[in-house]
C-alpha cells in the first residue's frame, strides 16, 4: 500500500469527514477533516502514540458537532487500521440533533 490514503464518509446533515493517513517517521498517523457546507468545522490526529480523542466540539455557524469518542488503529500484519467515531451534530439551523457511530476509514497493512 502506498501512502497517503484518503478516505471520505458522510456522518449527518451534510457534515464529512475526510481521513488522510501518512506515515511520519515510519508511524500510521491519521487527520481528519470535518467539513460542513459552510466549511472547515476542524481537524483530528491520532496516532499510535495518542490513539484517541474524547469530548470534542466544533461549531460552525449554528451547527454544532460533538465528538463523544475518536479512536485511531494502525494497520499491522494482518489486521486492518480503522478510525472509528461516535457523537451528535445538528443540522445547519442548530436544530433536528442527529447521532451517529460508525466506522469512517479502514486500510490495509500492506
């Protein structure tokens, strides 16, 4: 597998994520972009090193997102690297609160 991967999921009401993995100094390192409509919400790194976040929020405009928990998984042997998320986000008028927890990106270690 060649480096950088990018992946992008939908989460709700018109938010993204775009996952790109790289390798820094030999390590699996993930940013993840969250972007709405209106634009660049935020960014989240994981790495083996800080493999996860928790309670995170970003707001643009109205539109709240909230990031319950992030966690990050390098992919070594034969397992699959993954970062998976849950939390909420509003829609655009901060109203109609949708949750969400799924996984937004998986690669191969090879």
């Amino acid at each position: 597998m060649s480096y950088p991967i990018s992946i992008t999921a939908d989460l709700a009401h018109s938010v993204q994520t775009d996952t790109t993995i790289a390798l820094v100094d030999g390590m699996q390192v993930s940013t993840t972009r969250f972007t709405s409509p209106a634009g660049l919400m935020g960014t989240v790194t994981l790495s083996p090193v800080q493999p996860s976040g928790e309670n995170i929020q970003y707001k643009m405009g109205k539109q709240i997102l909230q990031i319950f928990s992030i966690r990050f998984r390098a992919a070594f042997g034969l397992t699959q690297g993954q970062v998976n998320i849950s939390g909420n986000v509003t829609n655009q008028q901060g109203t109609d609160l949708a949750t969400f927890s799924r996984q937004i990106c998986d690669w191969d270690p090879n």
